[in-house]
C-alpha cells in the first residue's frame, strides 16, 4: 500500500506505464507487495482461525482466497497494460468509465481510513502492554491517570505520528520500509518459538506429539490433572475433543471445536482480506517494474503472496494452537506483559505501524487532494490558497486526517470489530473492481473468442465472490457494532 496514488483520468488520458522511466527489480517488487500485505491484520490471524473453527476449515479458506488474491493482482497488471493508467483509481475509471472510478476513490478513501484506525488501535495496544510491564503494580490497583490510552494515544498522535504525515513528500520513509517485514518476521518466529518453549503464566496447547501421552495417565498420576483444566466459557462452540493437561501443569485448550454455523466459517474473509491487501498499490508497483511482461508479473505475484501466506499461515496456526479459544484478536494481548521477547515484538511492531501510517495517510491524502483540484481549483482562482499540495491544504486535510482517525480508534477498542468493517471494503479492491476491469479489459483488447469468453466468466465469478463476501462481513460487522 505504499505505491503513490493519484487521482483518475478520464479515458482520454494515457499516460503510458513507461513514461516515468520504470526501474524497479523483480526482487524489489516481490519485497515491495510483501511489505505492503504484512501489517496489522498479522496480529488477527489466530483469532480468525479459531473463529472459522478451527486450523482446518481456516486454511482451506485461505487457500481458496488464495487463489482469487493471485488472480487480482495478474488482472490489476494485464488492465494496467490495457487502459495505460499509472494508480488503481486511474485503471478503474480508464476501463469501466468514470462513474465507478468516482466510487473506486470513495472505496479508497473509506478504506484507508479505516486501515488508519486499525493502526492506531494496535498502537493503542501495544502502549497499554508497554506501560503494564514499565509501571507494575498489584492487579486491583488502578493505573496511574498518565498511562490511560485516552492521554498517551492522543499524545504519541500529536508529536510523533503527525509530523511524519505533514510533509509534503514522503521519500525518506523507504529507509524505513525494511522495518515492517522484519517485525512481521519476527512477529511469526516468537509465536512459533512461544508454543515449543512456553513463557512463564502461558495458556497454551501441548505439543501434538505430548497430546496422546497426556491423554493416558501415567502410574501413580490419576487425575492429578484433571483439576488444571479450566472449563470453557459459557456459550462457547462445541467442542469435538477433550484434551488433557501436559506433564508440563500447563493450562490447555482444545484447538478444534465445531463451527456454530456456515457463517463462522467465512467469518475469515475479512481478515484474509485485511491481512493479504496489498493490491491498492499493485498497479502502481507494476508500473514502476523495468520488466512489465505479464508472465514475469504473475511470477512476481505469486511469489509475493506465496511467502506471505506462510507467514500469516504460521502465525495463525501456532497463535491459534497455543491460546486455543481464548486466543485475543490482537494476538500480542494473550501474551503475558512481562515477557521480554514479547515486550520487543510489541515495540518493534508499533514503532513499523507508526512508519507505516503517514504512507497510508499520504494515499488517503492525495486522492482527496485530487478532489480538491477538481473541484475548487480554477486558472482564475487564488494559487496559493487553492493549491492542493501547499500547506493551506495539505495540513488541514492531515491534521483531520488523524484527528478522524483517532476518535474512532478510541471509540472502537475492539480491533476485529476494525477488521471486519476493513475486510468487507477490501473486497472491492481484491475482487470486485479487478473483476470488472477483466470484463471491460477483453471487450477492448483483442482476444480470442473462447480465451474472451473463460476470461468474462472468471471476471463474473470474482465480481460475485466479492459481492458476497461484503455482503457477508460488512452485515457481521455491523451486528457485532449494535
């Protein structure tokens, strides 16, 4: 999500893909769409997979999505090649006219409006962790007034977050963009490292191989056991195994429960969406590609999603396997807070998220900046003052930007209520508007007449899949809101 947007031409306008001299490598593009998929939607994976059921039902999900997120970033590079826009918005309204690229903006808009909220709230967070383990103190004792989100989110906001969002470029946040993979990275190897070695006060599931030694009670044990069991909450799933304690005294969880109904198991949608988005910048990277062949970008493309599905999927199975039902929908808050390898994934994925937000704000920025053009700016009118990049603009818009942004963050404290609102606009951009350019894409293009026809009903199929998909997460969303 870190490729420039800018505003969308009408079809007469073609800029071609070339025409700012394209030097990025195929090593930087595959690095590039990684980075821009790995965020915050890592931290909800388990929880996702324990709300799809189960590691089962949620990775065939995953894989099936799988598929349709590959088919959009080809689509989005083959409609780029097509229409000659340089930005997501651009190749929406070039193809399909400018009526849906007007709708693709206030998508854009509304989607990374809410990718900021998310990032604050998991600021928000890992805050909260930092000043538990910074300021210990007795469980019924109040925190101190200084530590309370509602002080500390704000002020990090206002001296921190907004400067990076002011300036009129920001070039010097690439330094930084090496930050976010790695705290993903290492994000993904603490949960993997945490279920084979454990932290003190840990909740969490015994190894597969101890599952059927536990099981049977050794001489002399019993049902020793039995009493660390902890019971499961009211109105949880039904549980289709029982699974007893390990030698270890560790407190277990069945990992995999019956989903309450078909809707449970497309509850993953969203988070899939959410964590794998990586395609409003996909045109843009495409563009920027010294290699620009269809073929290589799909290979580009694969690659990308490939290695971050094994991330998000390691991430999520072993998240999920070592809370099991009581996993958090921020997987860091089922951590214990004094756990110094925790306490480092915590900082180094807020300080990414907080080098990550003034890109997405520029994004957001920029298309209502293109608004602003188009609307206020004429050849007769006062420059200084109706220049959509001069400070009289630019910094009003970002500081309502983040002012917007953190009202909701502190008003929706729950981040998969976030999530599943993100995920339902997400499948816009993954499968509805990438559908739609496929259709209008092969109705300019000359193709061959059975080659036209599979390649219209795939543009159906996703266009329907993503119908569904809003339909179904935005309705669930909602729900859980009111």
């Amino acid at each position: 999500m870190e490729g420039p947007a800018g505003g969308s031409p009408g079809p007469a306008e073609k800029p071609g893909p070339a025409a700012a001299s394209p030097s990025l490598s195929s090593l930087g593009a595959v690095f590039i769409l990684l980075k821009s998929a790995l965020g915050a939607g890592l931290l909800n994976f388990p929880w996702a997979f324990h709300k799809a059921g189960g590691v089962t039902p949620a990775f065939l999900v995953e894989l099936v999505s799988l598929v349709f997120l590959i088919s959009g970033l080809v689509i989005l590079g083959y409609a780029a090649a097509v229409s000659g826009q340089t930005t997501y918005q651009g190749v929406v309204g070039g193809l399909c006219g400018p009526a849906l690229g007007r709708l693709c903006e206030a998508c854009f808009i509304i989607n990374l409006l809410m990718i900021s909220v998310a990032f604050l709230r998991v600021i928000g967070d890992q805050l909260e962790k930092l000043c538990d383990f910074l300021l210990p103190g007795t469980p019924l004792a109040p925190q101190p007034w200084y530590v309370d989100q509602r002080l500390t989110l704000p002020l990090l906001s206002a001296l921190v977050i907004l400067p990076l969002s002011v300036p009129r470029e920001i070039g010097f946040q690439k330094y930084t963009s090496i930050l976010g993979t790695l705290a993903a990275c290492y994000l993904a190897l603490v949960i993997v490292v945490q279920y084979y070695v454990g932290s003190q006060g840990l909740v969490r599931e015994p190894h597969p191989a101890q599952r059927m030694d536990s099981a049977i009670p050794s001489k002399g044990q019993g049902q020793r056991g039995t009493g660390a069991l902890k019971a499961p909450p009211a109105g949880a799933p039904r549980l289709s195994a029982e699974v007893s304690p390990t030698a270890r005294g560790w407190r277990s969880w069945p990992t995999t429960h019956s989903p309450s109904s078909w809707t449970s198991v497309f509850s993953v949608f969203p988070t899939i969406c959410f964590g794998f988005q990586c395609h409003e910048a996909a045109v843009s990277i495409y563009c920027s590609m010294s290699n620009q062949s269809l073929p290589h970008w799909a290979l580009v493309s694969v690659l990308s999603l490939l290695a971050c599905c094994l991330i998000y999927s390691l991430t999520g199975v072993y998240g999920f396997l070592t809370f099991g039902i009581e996993v958090s929908a921020d997987i860091l808050m089922s951590y214990p807070g004094d756990d110094v390898v925790i306490i480092v994934a915590r900082a180094l994925f807020g300080v990414s998220i907080m080098t990550v937000y003034p890109i997405v704000l520029f994004l957001g920025r920029s298309v209502l900046q293109d608004f602003w053009r188009r609307s206020w700016c004429r050849p007769c009118g006062p420059g200084a003052l109706a220049e959509p990049s001069g400070p009289w603009v630019r910094v009003p818009l970002t500081v309502l930007w983040v002012a917007v942004t953190l009202a909701m963050a502190l008003l929706l404290p729950d981040l998969s209520e976030i999530i599943g609102i993100i995920g339902g606009i997400s499948s816009f951009f993954i499968f509805i508007f990438p559908g739609l350019c496929l259709i209008c894409a092969v109705s300019v293009q000359p193709v061959a007449p059975c080659v036209r026809c599979c390649l219209e009903v795939w543009g159906v199929v996703s266009v329907l899949v993503g119908t569904f998909i809003f339909g179904q997460s935005t309705v669930a969303a909602a729900l859980e809101l009111f």
